[in-house]
C-alpha cells in the first residue's frame, strides 16, 4: 500500500536548517549590496561592446581631449540631464559617458564640444530617443544608422548607442569630428535591420518610434511608423519586429481586439501568407500582414501594388 504521508524530518534536521537561515540571510544581504541593475538590464537586452575609452579620441584637428570622460547610471543620470533623465531611463538607458574637447591652444572656461555616448540597451530604444530630440524638421545625415544636424550639433545612432556631438564654439570641424567618433564605434549599424524593411515606395516624409500604445491599442508596443508620400496620397507603414511567438501572440491580440470591438476584417490566406483587410469605423479601411519575425501594417489610400510591394519587400528582408 502506497504511503502518502509526509516524510517526517527529524529533530536533528530540524536544528541544522534553522541555524542556516542567520547565514542564509547574510548572504543575501550582501549579493543584494553588489546587485547591479544596469548589468542584469544589459545582459536581457543586446550584447556588443561597451562604451569604451577608445570612442573618444584623443585629438582630433583642431580638438583636444580636455581631462577624463565621465559616467553616468541610472542612479545619478540626473546630475547631468536633470528633468529628463526619467524619460531616458525608462527608454531603456543604461550608461552614458561624456567627453569634453577644448581647440588646441586655448584655455576656455567651458569645452569648445562635448560628446556625450548613451548606451540604451537596445537599437530600437536609441532610435526611440533619436526620434524624440530630433525636432522638427531636422536635417538629414549619413551617419551610424541614421542621424540629424540639429542648431548645434550632430545627433546620431549606432547600434545600441546614441551619440550627440554638441557644438559650443563656431567653425569647429564637426562633421569630420563626428564621423570620426562613428568609425571607432565597432558596431554593425544595422543591428538595427528594420529600416531595410520598408519599402521604397514614395517620398519618405517622416519616421518615428512608438514606444508603446501605438494608436492607442496597448498591446501594440515598440513601433517603428514611416510616413510616405505616394501620388499626393498619404500612406503609412508600420513594423513591429519580435521573435516569430511574439508577432503571433500579437496578430491573435489583434484579432481578439476586432472581434470585441466588432470591427469587420477579411482574412486571406494565400501561398503561406496571410493578409487582413480590416475595415475599421475609427482608423479607416487598412491592413495588416504578419510575416514570421515581423508584423505590418498599412493606413492610408493603398492599393493593390503597395501592399503587394511591401509583403515582397519584407519576403525579401526576412530571408
């Protein structure tokens, strides 16, 4: 007969657990003292180098490093961007370091330039912030994965980093300078691959990063939004890239929200494809395509070959 009974302990054993747990709880108050959740942050996130010394150079025509770079956590960001480092933190910020640069020769009271390098985790998470200081109406730079000149520097993404190149005298070599920081910065630029991924389809009018509740849906999270111009029609493509279980959890959120909303779709399965045709009384008619590691959508007056041309195009990127 089975004995399902609970194995007693003896006393004995009874003594030596109980006088572990003084020990037991020494030791996780020290591991708890040395917890670094930067570190446990990183490790979830993107791996590649760290910031590093070697980032900033030393001279460069007429720049000279002034005195050692400084860092900068999560803890004490404040010190250094009091009133927004909130906003970077929960972006995903993990570290910057920040180097000044006086022009050989002088001896100013403030840097002639300040290079400041946020580590931000992940690739998209920098671009989120890009997006957020560009302005409006910034100019466009080829440089990292994307950057802009703003009225006194050059900001601009690289990975997982995002750099600012800031100006605080005149005819400084900046772009040079700038450049310059991008080519020591061993770091593929396109870890960021979701900028290949939309379609060449008519003039790009803006692209932004929703970081979450995007059109207000709040399953729909880390959105990439380009705008285009096609024919005096307005389109707009969005992407959310995630592992392959991700995108399918999201497509049945999805679904669930239309049949709870009672918004009308039609679903076309085609060549191991799949297109939603929603018609949505608050967005207007638009679809939408999962594609293994990524989902698409599309507002706007689209037809047949704009859709057509972004299920090729994302086809093409996802092989």
């Amino acid at each position: 007969m089975e004995n399902n009974a609970p194995i007693a302990v003896s006393n004995m054993s009874r003594i030596i657990l109980i006088s572990l747990l003084p020990v037991i709880a020494i030791i996780i108050y020290f591991e708890g003292q040395s917890y670094d959740p930067a570190l446990i942050q990183f490790k979830s996130g993107e791996t590649g180098q760290e910031i590093e010394a070697s980032f900033f150079p030393d001279e460069f025509e007429t720049l000279n490093r002034a005195g050692q770079p400084r860092t900068y956590n999560r803890e004490n960001l404040y010190e250094y961007i009091n009133g927004h480092a909130e906003f970077f933190i929960k972006s995903g910020f993990l570290k910057l370091t920040v180097t000044d640069y006086i022009q050989k020769g002088s001896t100013p009271n403030q840097p002639d330039a300040v290079v400041d390098i946020y580590d931000m985790g992940k690739a998209i998470h920098a671009f989120g912030i890009l997006s957020d200081e560009a302005g409006e109406n910034p100019l466009d730079l080829q440089i990292g994965s994307m950057g802009f000149k703003t009225s006194q520097g050059i900001n601009f993404i690289k990975g997982k980093y995002y750099i600012k190149v800031t100006a605080y005298s005149d005819n400084l070599p900046l772009d040079s300078f700038a450049r310059g920081i991008d080519d020591k910065i061993k770091q593929d630029p396109d870890t960021f691959p979701v900028f290949s991924r939309f379609p060449d389809i008519g003039e790009v009018l803006s692209t932004r990063y929703i970081k979450e509740a995007y059109r207000g849906l709040e399953f729909v999270n880390n959105v990439v939004e380009r705008e285009y111009k096609i024919n005096n029609n307005i389109i707009r493509i969005f992407i959310v890239m995630d592992e392959e279980s991700v995108i399918d959890k999201l497509t049945v959120s999805f679904v669930d929200y239309f049949h709870q909303s009672e918004i009308n779709y039609t679903k076309i399965d085609s060549t191991g494809k799949t297109l939603y045709i929603v018609n949505d009384p608050y967005e207007g008619d638009w679809y939408m395509l999962p594609m293994g590691n990524s989902l698409l959508g599309i507002f706007g007056e689209a037809n047949d070959s704009v859709v057509n041309a972004v299920a090729a195009m994302e086809e093409q990127s996802g092989k």
